[in-house]
C-alpha cells in the first residue's frame, strides 16, 4: 500500500514538473514591429501585409504606416506576405529575456513577368466612329437585342425587376431624410401644402391615376 501511493506521489510530482517546464519552454512574446520596403531609394511602409503565425494558423495585417502587433510565442515562425513582395518567414528566438520582441522587417519587391501584349489603337475616334458604325452584326443578335429594347418588355422589367442596391439604398435614404424633416414635432400636413397640390394637379392632367386604375 506504502509503495502504490508513493508511485502515485511520484507520479503527480513528475507530471507538475514536465507541465512546467513546457510551459517554460514556450513563453508567451507580444511580438510587433514594422514591416517596409525601398522605392525610389527611400524606406516606405508596407502598408495591409499579411502577418501569420504559421504554427497556429493566427494573424494579423500592417497599418497605414506599416506597423503591426501579434502575440506569439518563442520559436514560432512568422510569415511576412504581401502583393507585389516576396513572402519573407522569421522565426522569433527562443533564448529572450523579455515577453516583448520588437522587429523592423524589409521586404524585396517581386518582379512579375506578364505576357506580351501587342495593342493596336484606331488612328482617331473618328475613324473608330465609323468602323464601329460599319460592323456587320448577325441577324440573330439584332432581333434579340430588338426583342429586349421593346416598350412591351421594358414596362414588363419595370414592373418585375427587384431593386438593386443603389435604388434601395437611394430610397431609404430618402425615408431618413423625410423622417429627420420632421424630427421632434408633428409632422406637417399636406392637406395645406401648395406644392404636394400643385404634384397632385400635375399628375391629375398627366393621367398618371387613370393609369393606375387600369392596371389594376
């Protein structure tokens, strides 16, 4: 009995102490710095790079002036990556003696070789005016475009077609103003309005309400 709670003491001593020391071996470093680069033989900085901790998967991005802060640990590698640069790893030293690391990173720019493009510009609009006016299109394509220009099927997407998000957006705004017009007290009548009758004689003689009716 002695023997099996002295294996059990030993046991517990032995999983604190390994616990310990590998929280030792990876101490937490509140890692930040500055990420740049040469143009023009002036340092400028990197701004929006990518900043990811390749073993856990975290992450962050530079400011507007190249400056980024992360928590890491001792050992992690960090990847340095941005569009138009070369993909840069550092990995923080394990031996600090202190929980924050301050780095200023240099970027090399990346040279993108693109395909050859030949463009062959019109002499003038002029010209571009008039062989765009002589193109030949196929009969087929000029029926339907026809076909999808008609009053018939216009008024039929006016009616169908939802909004997109500029017209809904437009018109919510303008729900917003007509509410703030009127903030903080009764809203006014138009009964008394000369403008709102003068709309409503125009679109009397317009025939905009017998329209309407018909519609429906």
């Amino acid at each position: 009995m002695l023997r099996i709670f002295l294996g059990f003491v030993l046991l517990i001593f032995f999983t604190s102490y390994t616990w310990s020391q590998g929280l030792q071996e990876s101490e937490v470093v509140q890692f930040s710095g500055t990420v740049v680069t040469v143009e023009d033989g002036n340092i400028i900085p990197v701004q929006l790079a990518n900043i990811l901790v390749e073993k856990s998967g975290r992450g962050t991005y530079t400011d507007l002036d190249g400056f980024f802060s992360i928590v890491a640990e001792e050992g992690d590698v960090i990847v340095f990556s941005a569009v138009g640069f070369e993909t840069f790893r550092y990995e923080i030293p394990d031996t600090l003696s202190t929980n924050r690391y301050t780095i200023v990173q240099m970027l090399s720019q990346d040279t993108i070789n693109l395909p050859m493009v030949q463009i062959f510009p019109w002499p003038s609009r002029e010209h571009f005016k008039q062989e765009f006016l002589a193109l030949e299109v196929p009969d087929d394509l000029q029926e339907r475009a026809e076909d999808n220009l008609a009053a018939a099927t216009m008024e039929q997407l006016r009616k169908h077609l939802p909004a997109d998000g500029v017209e809904t957006g437009s018109i919510y705004l303008r729900r917003q103003a007509d509410s703030y017009y009127s903030f903080g007290q009764t809203k006014p009548i138009n009964l008394l309005n000369p403008i709102a009758w003068s709309k409503f004689f125009k679109a009397w003689k317009n025939g905009d309400f017998r329209r309407r009716r018909s519609d429906q």
